[in-house]
C-alpha cells in the first residue's frame, strides 16, 4: 500500500498460499520476519502495512505461543540475513 494524495494505492500484493488456515497471528509474525529480512529497518515497511489494517496490532496483548512455533520451523525457512 502506497498513501498517495490522501488516498491509499495498491503496490503490490502478496500470495498467501502459504498461510496457515486458522492461525492468522503465527502467519502475520512469519510474513513479518520475512520482511524483516529482505527490507531495511529505514525503509519502515511495517507502517503501510498495518495502516492498512487501520493501527498497528496490540503487541502486548498478544500470545508468544505464534513465537514459539516459529522457533520449531526448520532453519531454511528462517534464513537470517545478518
């Protein structure tokens, strides 16, 4: 999403056949490292993306069970760019 004149534009868009039906946080965390990985930090690449939601999530409220099944995922799909 691209805020432009006032109004919100498409950019791009993402194919979620990967997601995992029912656990839309363990797939909002997942598609979040993935960002995290090919984007830099100045880009703010977090921003059009929950603005699009209308805020940006309660991270306090949220469970750490998402967390943790990431953790279990094999290294491959978690390839940190350091």
């Amino acid at each position: 999403m691209l805020q432009q004149d006032g109004t919100w534009h498409v950019s791009a868009f993402l194919d979620m056949e990967v997601a995992s039906a029912g656990d839309c946080i363990a797939d909002l965390v997942s598609l979040c490292i993935s960002l995290a990985q090919v984007l830099p930090v100045t880009s703010r690449w977090w921003e059009p993306l929950f603005a699009g939601y209308g805020q940006e999530p309660d991270f306090a409220g949220l469970s750490a069970a998402p967390l943790r099944r990431l953790v279990s995922l094999p290294a491959t799909h978690l390839a940190w760019q350091w």
